[in-house]
C-alpha cells in the first residue's frame, strides 16, 4: 500500500525494464552529453508529452552549449571536436 502511494507521487517514471542502470549508464558514457541520452533511453516514451518536452529542452541547452565552445575555437575546427566543458550543468 505504501509503495503505490509513493509511486503515485512520482512526476517521471523510470520505464528502463530489468537491466541494470549502471550497465545503461556505461553504454552512454561516449556520448558528449551522456546524461540526456540516458534520460532519453530512461524515460522519454511515445505520447509522453512531459518527458518529450524534458528532453527537446535537454537537446536545445546542449546544442547552445556546443555553440559557444564552438565560438572559442578557431572556425575551421570541426564541431565533431567541440566537447561541452566538465562544469557544464543540466
């Protein structure tokens, strides 16, 4: 009883089935932002509008953080070698 109330409680359910999450996480460390490929794969499930709309702010914040390393470097450096700074939070 009082794990259905707690679930209840929840806004964003983690569906990622029986495989270890740690497992996932390692799968998406080569990733540049590891963390929202992992929600992604997480949480985000069709007609989910929440964890939809989560995620495209997700992508939009890393595409803006990418831009402005990008403009540091010197313009023939391919955005491929752009990597997001270690503080960068989301």
């Amino acid at each position: 009883m009082a794990n259905s109330i707690n679930r209840s409680k929840k806004k964003l359910l983690h569906r990622s089935g029986s495989r270890r999450f740690s497992y996932r996480l390692n799968e998406q460390r080569g990733s540049e932002f590891f963390e929202i490929d992992m929600f992604k794969e997480v949480y985000v499930r069709p007609k989910d509008e929440l964890t939809e709309q989560l995620h495209s702010t997700m992508v939009e914040k890393d595409q803006t953080v990418l831009d402005e390393v990008a403009s540091q470097l010197p313009p023939e450096t391919p955005i491929e070698e752009v990597f997001p700074p270690e503080d960068a939070d989301f």
